[in-house]
C-alpha cells in the first residue's frame, strides 16, 4: 500500500513537470516568426525604394523594376532573437499589376502588412493615387481563393485591434477615456465583435490587411509655401481627406521625409509593433504639418472636424483637385530646334555654283576688260623673275617674259595709273617707295613698241587671246 502511494506520487511530479515544459514551451517567448511580409504599393518616383532603403538602415538604395524584393533585419534584444522581415515592392506601372499574385497570395494573406506610399511632391494626386492603390489590392484580393472563414477572421481582427488600442500611458489607468472595452463598442453573443458599433465613417473598407498609409518627401512643403502659394489651408484640407482615407480603411497615417529623416526610425518601430507585437510608446503627432503621425486605432470624425477650423475658403466635402491644383509649369522647357538635312544632291549642286562663280571673277574677263589683265598662269597674278619674287599685277613692275605678255602689262597697267592732268612732279611710286623716273618711263614705252611691232609682224593681233576692247593702240600713241 505505501509502494503505491509513493508511486502515485511520484507520476503525479512527471506529470506537473510535463504540464509546466508544455505550458512553457507553448506560452512562453517564442521565436519571431519569419513568415511576415510588408508589401509597398505605390506610383513611380513616389519614394518607395527610399522609404524601405531608410527601414533597412541602407544609405545607397538600388531601384529595380517589375516586383522588387527586399528583406528588413529585425531583432529583438528582450527575446535575444532575431529575423527577416521581408519586404516586396511593386513598380507603379499598373502592366506589372499582374505581379501581385507572387507576394500577395492565399498563403501569405494572414501575414502581410500593406504600405501605401504618396508623395507630397506632387498633392493634387494624393487622393486619386490612394484610391486607386485601394481599388487594386482590393480587386486582387477578390480574385484570390480565399478560404471565407480566414477573411472574415481577419477583418474581425483588425475591427478588434482598433477597438483595443490605448492612448500611450493610459494602459494602468482603468479611468482613461481612451480606454476601450468591448462593452463600449458591443459585444455579440457568441463573443465576437459587433462591428456594426464602430464609429462614423471606421472601417466601411475593411479588406482584412493591416495598411499603413505613407506620404514621403514632406520637405517639399517649404517649396510648395515659397513657390505655389500654399498656406496651412490648403495643408489642413488635404490632411483631412487623407485621414478620412485611412479611416475607412483603418490604415494608420504618416509624413515622412528621408532627406530630414523625419518619422523614419518611427515608422519601423511602428511596423515592428503591428507585425510582432513590440512595445511601442509613441502617441499620435498632429502637431508638426511635415510630420505627421496618427496610429491605426486613434482617429475618428471629431478629431477630423477640428481641421475644419482653418478651412476659411473652402469647405471640406469639396473637390479635392478644385483646391489643391496642379500648378502650371512656370519654367520654359528649352527644346532643341529641329533641324532638316538638306537634300544631298542640292548641296552639292549649290556648291558648284559657288565655286563657278569664283572662277569667272578670277579667270574670265568681263566685257570691255583688256584681255591683257586676265593671266595665262591664272588668279590673277603674273610670275615675273625680278628679284625672284612674284608680284602682283597692280603694284609693281614687270619684266618682260620670253612671250611678251609681261611687258603689255606692265605698259597697259601704267596708263591705268595714268593721272589726266598730272604734273611731272606727281610721279608714279614704285614698290619699294620712291618715284620712279623719266628713264624707266621711257624704257618701258619703248619696250612696248617694240613688243607690238613684233607682233604685228608675226600676225599676231593684239588681243587674240580674248575678246577685243574695240580700241586699237599704236606705238605712237604712247
């Protein structure tokens, strides 16, 4: 009898022990798991490779094309733990749309986390870029086959982490009006979330993913105040329809700016919170227009309406592009002026018309010229021996050559030079700057009489090398 009692306690023991290593192994840290995924969704030159090169601490960010894939080192030092957190995104142009059915599928549905990314570059597209981003990922969904259970429990997840979140400090203190209880919101009898009892205008879109809605490149405000005209008016109206955007998705909102690094560091803890359920201190931030922060779960219609405050030219249910308006493009785009190639052919046709005309005014004389003035060697000039040198026709003397032609020009030049009237005294100048004298005047006359007598008696006219002047000279004439 006492063997058995001491039997029966003795497997009593294995089995407490057994219940505390099960309970241990099954309610104690666990791993991270590694199955979790964000995918970022936006338009081209939105920011979106920027954005996931700031979470993974990457100074040099590399852009791809079609669906990218990255991966976040995530580590936490309670758990002495660590993994991937891996990251895909999709190019905006909408032919890759097609690309979703690889990162977004029915396996990893449950594990996903979407960013939607804007630029404040470019407001006047914010709103038309969020909805549409919406319409696709809820189109993808609907053509996946997802088991009906899982969807519906997902949405009543993220119906439920809306209803439980806390105002950062008032998790102990039961008083707090931020303080949610399922009472407050109702509670159905079969303990699942009534989500019927949701505030205005929360949820109406609840595709069952938790999104977080991202507007990049916030420094761009400076220029939109200095260069557009745009006042906290225009700020306070675009963040009230990007707020009423992620309220009916219950999409959490963030400006951020990785030339500042604003909301960067905060945005991973965010993300580290929602995927593995990190601790995360940081209230909503409404303060700052260029960094603004509201977690899912924070915001309703009261909160919205405060903005309406500043509205004074505009009403907020007005059209979004009827207030924030695409500027006109005030800089002149410098387009190169088109230039046509000219037809081959007529340019080389107008070339030798060129090049015909410079070889009459050199080469053929014009009517009435002297044939003597166009040379046998051509341009212009004849060679002559004095001194070895050539000269030009018009200023200087010329030798008389074996064919004669050097001495009738240098006689024909000299009556061109000829003054009607002139003295004795005005005398002609020689080349090298003295007058020259009666002598050489005389020699060169002689010479040119007797350079035509003898050609006339070889039968030589003058002038047969060219068209006659119609004036005939004698020796006597000179």
């Amino acid at each position: 009898m006492p063997e058995e009692v001491s039997k029966n306690a003795d497997d009593s023991k294995k089995n407490l022990w057994s219940q505390i290593l099960s309970d241990v192994q099954n309610n104690g840290n666990p791993k991270l798991p590694s199955c979790k995924q964000v995918l970022v969704l936006g338009d081209n030159e939105c920011g979106k490779t920027t954005i996931v090169a700031k979470l993974q601490g990457v100074e040099d960010p590399k852009k791809g094309s079609g669906l990218e894939y990255a991966y976040i080192d995530v580590r936490d030092d309670y758990r002495d733990d660590q993994t991937r957190l891996s990251v895909w995104v999709l190019d905006g142009d909408p032919g890759h749309s097609d690309l979703l059915r690889f990162a977004l599928n029915e396996e990893t549905f449950q594990h996903t986390l979407v960013i939607l990314t804007v630029t404040m570059t470019a407001p006047w597209s914010i709103l038309e870029q969020l909805q549409h981003w919406a319409s696709v990922l809820a189109d993808h969904l609907d053509k996946l086959n997802l088991d009906v259970d899982l969807r519906q429990n997902r949405r009543q997840h993220i119906v439920k982490m809306w209803q439980e979140y806390v105002e950062p400090g008032d998790e102990l203190d039961p008083a707090s009006p931020m303080k949610r209880s399922s009472r407050t919101f109702g509670e159905g009898e079969d303990g699942m979330d009534d989500a019927t009892s949701l505030p205005e205008g929360t949820l109406t879109n609840n595709l069952g993913l938790d999104i977080v809605v991202v507007v990049t490149k916030t420094d761009y405000i400076q220029t939109l105040e200095k260069e557009h005209d745009y006042r906290d008016e225009h700020l306070d109206f675009m963040q009230q329809w990007i707020r009423k955007f992620c309220l009916q998705y219950g999409a959490a909102l963030f400006y951020t700016s990785a030339k500042e690094d604003k909301n960067c560091d905060l945005l991973y803890k965010y993300l580290t919170h929602r995927i593995y359920g990190f601790p995360f201190r940081t209230p909503a931030l409404v303060v700052e227009k260029d960094a603004v922060f509201i977690p899912s779960g924070w915001d309703n219609m009261n909160k919205i309406r405060i903005l309406y405050e500043n509205l004074h030219t505009c009403k907020p249910d007005d059209y979004f592009r009827d207030i924030i308006v695409q500027p006109t493009t005030r800089k002149t785009i410098n387009r190169e002026t088109e230039l046509i190639a000219e037809d081959e052919q007529t340019f080389l046709a107008r070339q030798q018309q060129i090049l015909f005309a410079g070889g009459n005014n050199l080469q053929i004389p014009r009517l009435g010229e002297s044939p003597i003035r166009s040379s046998p060697l051509g341009k212009g000039t004849v060679r002559t021996s004095t001194q070895g040198s050539p000269k030009k026709l018009d200023s200087s003397k010329v030798v008389s050559s074996p064919g004669g032609e050097g001495v009738l020009a240098n006689f024909f030049n000299s009556l061109l030079h000829k003054k009607t009237g002139s003295s004795p005294s005005n005398s002609l100048v020689n080349k090298s700057g003295g007058p020259e004298s009666l002598t050489d005047k005389a020699t060169m006359r002689s010479d040119a009489a007797a350079e035509l007598d003898r050609l006339a008696r070889g039968g030589k006219k003058p002038g047969a090398s060219g068209p006659s002047s119609g004036v005939d000279f004698n020796a006597s004439d000179c």
